[in-house]
C-alpha cells in the first residue's frame, strides 16, 4: 500500500438497493409512481427504474449525480422505450449543476439546468439559472434567468426575474429574440415597463402594456 490511503467501505456500501416513491404530478392528473434502484460507487450517485403514470403510461430514467469542487452536478435522461433508447416524444435529457461562489462578502448559490426535450414537433432547448444572494445565512434576495426555444418555435425566448428576500418576485423583464434588449417588465402589481428599440422606457398603456401613440405631443413639450 506505500503511503497511498484507502477508505475501508462497510459491509454493502456500494451495493444496488431498492427505492420508490409516489408523488402528484404538476402538469398532469393522478399519481405518479417510481420504482428503481440506487447505488453510490466511485463517488457517482446512479438512480435507475421505471416512472409509472396515471393511466397506465410509463417512462424510464437514468440520473448519474456527483460532487465537485464548489458544488453538485447531476445529469439525468427520460426516454419512453427502455429497450431501444429510441429518441421521440417523451425523451428528455437534463444536465443540472449547483455552485457556490464568494463575491465580495456576500455568497451567492447558483442553480443552472440544460434541459433537451424531444416531442412530436422537434427539439425543444431551455435553459434556467438560478442566482441566489446570501450575507452569512440571511437570504437577500437574487434573479431568475430564463431562455429557450420550444419545438413549435423557431425564435428564442429570454426572461429574468428579480425576487426578494422572502423569494417573491419583484419584477419580471421580458427580452427582444434578435436584438437581445428589453421588451417589457410586469411587476406584480400589475404595472408594466414598455421599452423601444434602444431598450430605453416609454409610455404605456397600463391595462394592455401597448406602447401609446402621443400623436407627436412628446415634439412640442
């Protein structure tokens, strides 16, 4: 052995064990169901089994989880057919990781997932990152990033939420796809933010966000 170090494993440790679980679905009626295994080798996490749906419908999954330096990192792909791995409806692949980082005194947690998701349309490409903001343990607040393109879209769609402390959202700011500047922002309230095509603001309608005509007034004053 020389000065290397080996970590003595108990009996079974890295050994296959049963798991399940039952959940509500978000986005569809009934329970949902998940029978598999886990086992923890090498310092990978591997959750394999079957997702059984109301219904009758059932889908496979595969996530692989590890440690990393400053955080975590999973990736993890659904498909419906478990024999062929066949790439159609219903197959989606996630790449998840979650950093923590210093940034002057404050530290921030970040949230990212990739997601590819394969449906009767196409490819569907999203992406969400997560920044939360932290002085010691007191949450200050932070943003939500979202962008992506749908199956049926051949435009991406980019957003940012800014929430508070108590995780609710402050403001919401929607992005123009070929320029990349602000479209509008909608606060809770209801109020909403119209900018033009320099993405500086202008008047707005506050019931429907429309951009209103001054019918050149905004010349004379």
């Amino acid at each position: 052995m020389g000065n290397s170090v080996q970590k003595i494993l108990r009996v079974g440790e890295n050994m296959a064990k049963k798991i399940g679980r039952t959940y509500r679905s978000t986005n569809a009626s009934g329970l949902v169901e998940f029978t598999g295994t886990k086992q923890v080798l090498n310092g990978q996490t591997v959750v394999n089994g079957r997702i059984s749906y109301y219904g009758g419908r059932e889908r496979y999954l595969t996530k692989i989880s590890t440690q990393t330096q400053n955080g975590s990192k999973e990736v993890s792909r659904i498909v419906p057919d478990l024999e062929t791995r066949f790439t159609y409806d219903g197959d989606i692949t996630k790449i998840t990781t979650n950093t923590n980082s210093q940034v002057g005194t404050h530290s921030v947690n970040t949230f990212n997932q990739k997601s590819y998701e394969y449906g009767n349309c196409g490819l569907g490409i999203y992406e969400r990152t997560i920044d939360r903001v932290f002085a010691g343990r007191k949450h200050l607040g932070g943003r939500a990033v979202f962008s992506g393109m749908s199956e049926r879209s051949i435009t991406p769609q980019k957003k940012k939420v800014f929430f508070g402390a108590d995780g609710k959202p402050l403001k919401t700011v929607y992005y123009n796809s070929r320029t990349g500047l602000r479209s509008f922002a909608e606060l809770p309230d209801g109020r909403v933010i119209r900018y033009d095509e320099k993405g500086l603001p202008v008047f707005t309608d506050a019931k429907y966000g429309k951009k209103i005509d001054l019918g050149g007034l905004d010349k004379l004053i």
